[in-house]
C-alpha cells in the first residue's frame, strides 16, 4: 500500500469516529433547538480534527471538513423529504461531493502539509499551537458554519417555499459546476505545463474556482429567502467572500508570482473575479 492510499484510509477513519462522536452528541443533547444543537456538534468536532491533526503533525487533515461538515449538517432535516430538502441537499451534496473528490485527487500523503499552513507556521513561531487552533480549525469552521446558517433556517422553517427557491437552487448548481469546471482545467493544465494557466475559464478571471465557492454562498442565502427575508443570515456569505478577498486570493498571487513566469502580466490583463461583460462578448467572437 503506497503513502496516499495509507494517509486517506487513515483521514477517512478519522473522519468516520469524528461524525459518530457529532452524531451521538447531536442525540443526546438536552436541548430542544436543532440548530444549537448542530452547532455545538460542529464545534466539538472540530476540535477531534484539531486534536488528530496535532497527533500527526499535520494540519492538512482539517482539509476535508470544509466540504464535509455541511453535508452532515442537513442530516437531521432529511426526514422532511419536500422540495424544499431535496434542493438544499442537491446543491449541497453536488457542491461537497465534488470538492471532496477534488481533495482526494490532489491529497498527497500525511507527510505533505498544505503549503498556506507551513507559512503560517512559519511566521507564528512558538504562537503556533494557537493560530493552528484558532486560525486553521476553529474560523474557517465558524465561517461555513454562519455560511450554512441560511440553510438551517429554511430547512428548520415549516413556511412554504416561494420562486427564490429554485431562483437559488439553480445559482448554487451553477456554482458547483463552475467550481467543477475551473477545478478540473488547472488540474489538467498543470499536469504538462509550467506557465500561468490563460485557458478556458482562466482567460477570462484569475480565480474561477474561488469565484464559485463565493457565489455558492451567496445562492443558500438566496434560497432562504423564499421563506425568510432577514438580512442577519447574509453574514455568513459575506465573511466567507471577505475570506478569499482578503486571505486565500492575496497569499495565492504572492506564491503564483514567484512560481510562475508572467504571473504579473496575467494579473494586469485578467479580472481577478468577476469576468468584464465586453471581454466575454470579445472571446466568444474570436476577437480577443
């Protein structure tokens, strides 16, 4: 058995104790709120990754809870079996089994650490225990959590659905199959080149994946709207947007100009998001 196949056997049964232990705790906590009820789980099962992925030395074993909480998350509604679950869970389940099989494809080993981590340990020194904890497990946790609060919400709401549901539905699919098709193009293009990827998607925004999670987010808000209009719920999009624009994009295109020849010419020549209308109209064309 090569090192890949024994790190992900070893991450998956990680993963399996992890959701049994949320699992139980979700039972047979004396509480009536099932989202507090989730929450807590959520919360305490992190801290079982944080806890195995110190035991290894390895941060990169929380990698797979971004995709991998919010499927467990719409577990307790599955009794429900209305429109209304089936597309939460298609977005969801679509947009979490794809981004799970994109981690495996891209897993390595267990002595592989991602790249982001080893940097912030790096300029953390001895604080690194905390910002492991705080910054790697416990955030990005609390980010998809608000993220997925509009989810909770419509799925714990008894109000009939109106056309925002599906308006959302449709945005999340989207979503996933532009994550889907952004993912797969890099992948293939890095295989046999060394160069800045200016194919496909990539032409026309610099972070094609990164805009499909974002947008992502913002269509489980949509969807709740059609059975609650509060704005509260919009946090969790939000954060989760200031994330990328702040964090992942930035340290991204730092290490991509030092890696990669004409880095920064791509950057002066293509959006960083959102694709120009005129540019889209031109590449259709064959003008550009």
């Amino acid at each position: 058995m090569d090192k890949k196949a024994r790190g992900l056997i070893i991450i998956a049964s990680i993963y399996a104790f992890t959701i049994i232990v949320a699992v139980s705790l979700f039972i047979y906590l004396p509480l009536e709120s099932v989202i507090a009820k989730i929450v807590i789980a959520d919360i305490v099962a992190t801290l079982v990754i944080y806890i195995f992925s110190t035991l290894l030395r390895n941060s990169s074993v929380y990698d797979p809870y971004w995709s991998v909480a919010p499927m467990v998350m719409i577990l307790p509604f599955v009794s429900r079996l209305d429109m209304t679950f089936a597309w939460v869970a298609a977005v969801i389940g679509f947009w979490g089994i794809r981004l799970t099989i994109n981690w495996v494809i891209t897993f390595r080993n267990l002595s592989h650490q991602d790249w982001r981590y080893d940097h912030f340990k790096q300029i953390s020194k001895r604080l690194w225990p905390v910002v492991n904890l705080f910054g790697i497990h416990l955030m990005p946790t609390l980010v998809v959590l608000l993220a997925m609060m509009p989810a909770l919400l419509l799925l714990n709401s008894s109000h009939n659905p109106n056309a925002l549901l599906y308006i959302g539905g449709v945005l999340g699919m989207l979503s996933a199959l532009l994550q889907w098709a952004s993912d797969t193009q890099l992948r293939n293009y890095n295989a046999v080149h060394t160069d800045v990827m200016r194919e496909g998607l990539w032409r026309l925004s610099r972070h094609p994946n990164y805009l499909g999670e974002i947008m992502l987010w913002f269509s489980i808000y949509i969807m709740m709207l059609s059975v609650n209009m509060a704005l509260i719920p919009l946090i969790g999009a939000l954060l989760n947007f200031a994330m990328f624009l702040s964090i992942s994009i930035p340290l991204q295109e730092k290490r991509q100009r030092k890696r990669r020849v004409g880095y920064e010419a791509y950057q002066n020549e293509t959006p960083i998001l959102l694709p120009k209308l005129t540019q889209i109209f031109l590449r259709r064309h064959g003008t550009v």
